[in-house]
C-alpha cells in the first residue's frame, strides 16, 4: 500500500519504470504452475507489478481522460472489493441500491431534468452509449423484442465524426453499421444545418432515423455540440437525442462553465463518467434517461425467476437488476456517493474551475512560448498543441514541414516514457499531424506542472 | 478494514442486518448537498455502509454463484483500486497487459485448445456471451460491419431454455428478438436430437442459423449441456459453437469432474468466469475464442488515432483495446494470476473437488432428512431441494400441496433474512413450485454449514 497509495504519487517519483515486453515477462515470471508460493514470494510479486505499472495517480500522468487520486473515492473502492457486493436486487445490496438511487437522482437534478427521470450505472462509457441505441430503438419499435430486428426497416442514427471510442457505435454490439451510422461533418463539433440535410436525405433513401448522438467534451479535442439547436432538430424530426457527456458533464457541476452543455435537459439520454474529470475510482459510468415509464426496465428486462421473485416481503420496485444488461454489476456509485458527501457540490464545482482556469493558462503559456502553436483554442481542459524542435523553425510552412513534424511527437514520447519523468498523448486527427494532447484535471495539476510539462516537451525534443 | 474484512466473514457475526428501505434510508441520511462533511463523520458513513450491507464473503452466505473471501485476490483488487490501471494499450498498463495475456493462455490450455485461442477479459459473463454472438455473426457475415443489420437474413441461434440471465440474449444488445433466439426443449439440459429438429426446421422457414449456445453449469439446477453431441450437430450445420461455462468451467481444473464439460474443445468460443466458483473477486470474466486470425479484433476494431498510434516504439500487438468493446476496462485478469500464482494449480482442483464433495454430503443429508426433498440429484454445486413443514408433510401429492408448499419459501427466506443467520436463495423453475436452491463454494463451506443450513431451515419453518 505504501508503494501503491503514497509512492506512486509522489511527484518526485518516476511516473512509470518502462520495460518492453520481452523484458517484462522475463521480470516478471508470469507462467502459472501446479504448485503454489510462499506469502513472501507473492509479496514480492506485488512489489513488482506495482514498481513496473504506470502510476496513473502521479501527478505527472496526463495521458488520458482520467487522471489522480481522491482519497474518499479510493476508500470507498476498498470496502466495495472487501464486501463484494453486486447489484441485483435490494436484498443482496441494500445500502449500494439507495446510494445509487440517490446520486443518480442528484446527477439528473443537475442535467435540469425537473420531472426526474432514470438510470443505471454500468461498465463505461461505451455501455452508456450501447444503452442509449437500444433504448432510442425500443422507444421507436417496441415490436422489437418480440418480431425482431429483421422486422423492423432500416434505421439510420446521426453522430459527429468527434465521437472517440466511448462512443464505438460501430462494430459494436448494436451493430450499426457504417451504412448505419452517419456522420455530420464539422469542424470540431457538429453543424446542425448539415445535420438537418443528412436526415432529410436518409429519409429519401427510404432510411428511418431514429437517434441524434451529440458528444458534450470529445476524446481529442474536448470540443461541444451545440446542444440547443441539436434538440431543435431532433424535435422537429422526432428523434432520440443522446448526448455523450462521459467527459465534459462535470463542467455542469460549474456555474461558470455549464453553458457548455446548455440544452442537454433537452435530451432523452446522457451517458456522464464521473471516473474522469471528477476523479472517482475507476469505473464509475452512469447512463442516465429523461423517460419516467420504466423504459430502461421494459427494454431490458428478462425477468430471471431466480432473482426477481415478485413474492418477496419488500418492495421490489428496489430491485435494480432487471434494468441492466449485466447480471453481476458492481456498486461504482458509492465510490462516487462517498467523496460527493465528503467533498460537498462546492468543492466539486471548484475542482472543475480548477482545472479548467489551468488549462487556460496553459493555452496561453503554449502560446507565449517560442516553438509552440495551439491545435486550437480549447474549450474545456484538453490542450492540444504541436511542439517544433529549432531546427524545423525556420522552415516554410507547407508539406515539407508538416512531415517533419509529425515524427517530433512520437519520438519525445518514447524519450518521455523511458525517462519516466511524465505521460502525454499524441495522435494525429484528420488532416493533422501528430499532435500533443494535454488534459488537465484538478486538484492534481497546478500552474507549476504546466511550466514542467512544456520544459520537459522542449528538453526532450529540442535535438530534433 | 477491521468491519469490511475481518467482521464481515466472521461466523459468529450476522450475515446481513435486515432493514427495509424506507429505514434504511433514514438511517443514511443519502443526500447529497453542497457542503461537505468532516473525515470523522465521513467515517461513521464508511461504518454504516459496511453494517447495514450484505456480508457475502460470510461462510453463510448462500445467496448467488460466488461467495467468500480469498485473501490473494482481495490483495490484487486493492492494488488495482490504487493504481487505477486501464488495458487500453500495452504502455499504460504494461504489466497487466501482460498478466491477462499470461492468464488467458493457460485458461485456452485448460479448454484444450491446443493450437491456442484469443480472448478477452469483461465486466461479466452476460459481455461475454454478447462478444459470441457478435463474432459468430461477424465469422458468418463478414460484410456485417459495413453493410449492417439491414443486410443480412434472419438469423437465428438456438439455447437451451435453462440459460441464466448471464445467458440474456433476448432484448439486449444484440437484439435478437423472441423469434430469432429459439430455445431448446428440456429437462434441465439441452437435448441434441431437438436442437437438431428446431435448426431443420428454422432452415427450411428460410432463416439462417448461426450459432449454438450450450451451457456447462446452469444457474438454477448446475446443469451441463452434452457438449459432445450438441459439436456433432454444430460441425455438421456449420453453426458456431459457443460455450456458456462461467458457472461451470472451474470444473475443468478437475481431473475427477472435467468430464462435465468433455468436447469443450470442439467449441468456437468459451465463457469463463473465476469470480464464480474459483473465487476471483468481483468481476473476473473471461471470453475466449479458439479463432487464430485475430478475428475478435477485426470485428470489433474502431483504430481510434489517439490510443493506437501505428508508429509507437514498442510492438503494438500488445495493445488490446481494440478487441473491446469497452474502452476504460480494468485488469480483472490480475485478481485470477495472483491467487493462482500463490496456491498453484493444484490447491485451485482440490477447492473444487472439495465444493463438489461437500455439496453431495448435502444432497445426502437432504434425501436422509424428514421433510427435505431434492429436486433433483446435483451433478455440480448447485442443490435444489423443498422443505415441508410438518404440517404439510401428511398430505397427499397433488396441487393443494404444491401449492401450500410454494409459500414455505418466501416465508422462510423473510426469516432468515431479518434475523440474519444466513442467506440461501429460492425461486420458481417452470411447473415447480418455490424450492431452495443451495450453492457451496469451498473452501468457506464445511459439512458443519451444511448442517447448519438444514437446521436452520427446519427452526425457521417448522411452524409453517
């Protein structure tokens, strides 16, 4: 626990001790045997996975969306894999079946659900989504439990090209395929005229959309739909809007910054993790629906004798299980619940005012800086921007530059991952080239790690 | 830690301390508000949670397919809370990456693939029966991905009736509806020459039928579909065969009890879950497919830019993530290596063969007992048996008994329940009335338990 708990984020650590692969294994002697080991061998064995595992609690980790350690969350994560509870009915986790209930209830206060509504916590991001197609398709066919898919027509749904793999609707379980599955073009985030001529134009194939997914803070860009004109549309046409808010909800928790998400009490559903920029424990994912009619229950429900015995001595309206498409299904809410009650609603909205004041100075330190130049000017707490080593400065802009550059980011990041010293992404997007994405999140980062990150980017690269 | 682990599996203490939800609530105070609280209140809130929950780690709990505490993978777990690992790509989470690899091919060897297989940890067994069926269609129609749903037949897949709500195909994700998932009559376990009939029949309706799910370990009776035979008929109709054994595949660390699952080699895609019988904490779900072509990853790839760069500077065939479907998943895999790294193949065979040793001591005492009746003989963990109060067991067989004896259940699990002794489920099973159904996972379960068990039932009902 020492080295998991109070060395890993420690900031005079490494943020990760890198081995390949081949070296790893031959560290790590992962063959799995008849006989057992001694307590002191596998001591040893958990020493070493930790020392060798990338400290994503280091304040220096800024490779995904999630980043930090919340003290209350963590503890709640304990008592959660001691108990072992799973969330089926009221009477195997009656506390976690409350808790959930009750943050859940807060989470769609929050979205500006007045009536209320719905929802379940589950396994991501990508299951919140999966939800979402499922029900929006239900809600047009309810015949589809019965007569099947082969009985209903074509069903087309809309999505920005910005979704990131939270929102791999393609080849997925839902099977929409990518004649299916259309995209609005944008720049950045999606353009509701194009919006509105796409549908028109399924609909003239004889194609029957059904479903809007708006992404409220993308994978890369941490760029918003506009939700309000989205809602317009999605009205007019009578269509499900989804909106995937699994990383830009926390900003609903801001005064200063909900404007972001302005609309989404429009939408019939929201997937919304607080396991990111809110820092609970891994996973915490609630997919969340305005419908009060039981939707979630009605589309899913399977009715397993064994668990849902409707002569029981309690309500069993309680039993959550039959709403989800999981049998067993952990408590994540408490992980949330607890550090919510500990921390209160103001410090939460502090965090993410925190945070997103940092990524602005950030954006303008990248821009004050010889040899940096902003993707663009950032929204929400991704910054993403290209670093050119002096030797490509003074090169014209064009072609030529723009290959070079791209092969700047992935060598500063194997230099990075070696030394160990710090953890950003890069990837290209569309048309761009490799690119570092920062992601700020608070309380963890302060201005003085942004001043790091940028020397330590020019450190590493400026040979280049 | 003292509550959730120690208390928490400590016979003397109460399984469970009953309170309905109306009070529990109360007890609680759930509400979320804008302040926050002190760490000493924060800790009573920890205290209650862990009092008022579910103690399934109890040596009386007897309530679903898992239960009790191993103390190896209860280690791992925390450590995975505190690193917060996610298997997106092998250099944020090299170690695990490479344990879930590790893990994986040793349980490939254990089915008896013996050119090897691919696979995939998940958030659950109902995830992995969703991955079969998903790449059954994908082998069967490889256009699915581009052309979608709209373009293929009706296909149907056939199961035994048995299946669990790990087995929910119908109305979730993959959407078969009623007409596409067709069952396979019964008595508790699948019979070939019917599945045979049923795949005649749907082809000559002009459906397609794709694939076949078998059960090894059914939820309610511990059933095992004859595998052996129900391959014959798969290979001869081309079908894919799929292996539902998240119950019922730790059988397979067993010399003397494998034969439950004899020709699960012969299967296209196995479930497997050691949280269940193996005692893995919570989840630890494994999906494995025999395929050699990469077959999980070409169906369900998205390549987003972002994690899987293509010009990193390690070999990227460690990067798993675009296997998932998920995005965020946990290394539930090191949870399994762990333990099975500290007690070795061997001790993990004689936990199993000691469950199912002590689970026929219990069968035998329940046909020795008056007024206790099998439902049927077990052939794995599972004992399903009726209690008769004395004032039912002079009665004539016929419905007015059956039906007297259907509300002796509730009753007693009501009592149980408020008093807290312990915790064993019921339910109804087609035309038979309510019945116990008794799970035993070693090493917690002694033959003392059993007693006690039988006991405890009589003392609770005996007024009936």
């Amino acid at each position: 626990m020492e080295d998991a708990v109070k060395k890993a984020t420690d900031v005079r650590e490494k943020v990760c001790e890198w081995r390949s692969p081949e070296q790893l294994k031959e560290l790590l002697d992962l063959e799995l045997r008849d006989g057992g080991e001694s307590e002191s061998k596998i001591l040893q064995r958990c020493r070493d996975a930790i020392r060798y595992s990338v400290k994503t609690t280091h304040p220096h980790f800024f490779n995904q969306l999630y980043a930090g350690m919340e003290p209350y969350s963590l503890v709640a994560s304990f008592i959660v894999e001691a108990l072992k509870p799973s969330l089926y009915t009221y009477e195997v986790a009656p506390v976690f079946t409350l808790m959930e209930d009750a943050v859940l209830r807060k989470m769609i206060e929050m979205i500006g659900w007045e009536e209320g509504g719905d929802g379940i916590f589950n396994a991501g991001g990508s299951m919140s989504n999966m939800y979402a197609v499922n029900l929006a398709r239900y809600h047009h066919f309810p015949d589809i439990k019965e007569a099947g898919l082969s009985a209903v027509p074509r069903l087309v749904m809309f999505t920005s090209q910005e979704v990131g793999l939270t929102g791999k609707f393609k080849g997925s379980f839902v099977l929409l395929s990518q004649s299916e599955l259309l995209c609005v073009f944008f720049r950045g985030k999606m353009i509701p005229s194009a919006l509105e001529l796409l549908i028109k134009t399924a609909k003239s194939e004889g194609a029957v959309p059904f479903m809007v997914n708006a992404t409220a803070g993308t994978t890369v860009l941490g760029a918003f739909d506009p939700i309000q004109e989205i809602a317009d549309i999605c009205e007019k046409y009578n269509l499900w809007l989804h909106v995937d808010a699994c990383w830009g909800g926390a900003a609903l928790m801001s005064n200063k910054h909900q404007h972001l998400l302005k609309g989404i009490h429009r939408a019939n559903s929201v997937a919304w993790n607080p396991h990111k920029m809110l820092m609970a424990c891994l996973q915490c994912s609630a997919f969340l629906v305005r419908d009060k009619t039981n939707l979630l229950q009605r589309c899913h429900s399977s009715s397993a004798s064994y668990l849902f015995q409707q002569d029981k001595f309690y309500d069993v309206s309680y039993d959550t299980g039959d709403k989800s498409v999981q049998c067993s299904r952990k408590p994540d809410a408490f992980k949330f619940w607890l550090m919510w009650k500990a921390l209160g609603t103001g410090e939460l909205e502090e965090r993410v005012d925190r945070a997103l004041a940092t990524a602005r100075y950030l954006a303008e330190e990248i821009k004050r800086r010889e040899g940096f130049r902003l993707v663009m000017e950032p929204e929400y707490a991704n910054v993403c921007f290209w670093y050119s080593p002096p030797s490509l400065r003074n090169l014209p802009d064009g072609p030529e530059l723009w290959k070079k550059l791209h092969t700047v980011a992935p060598v500063v990041k194997e230099r990075m991952m070696k030394k160990g010293s710090m953890m950003v992404g890069y990837q290209p997007h569309r048309d761009k080239a490799n690119f570092f994405r920062m992601i700020v999140i608070s309380p963890q980062a302060s201005r003085l790690d942004m001043d790091f990150v940028l020397d330590e980017i020019h450190n590493l690269g400026k040979d280049l």
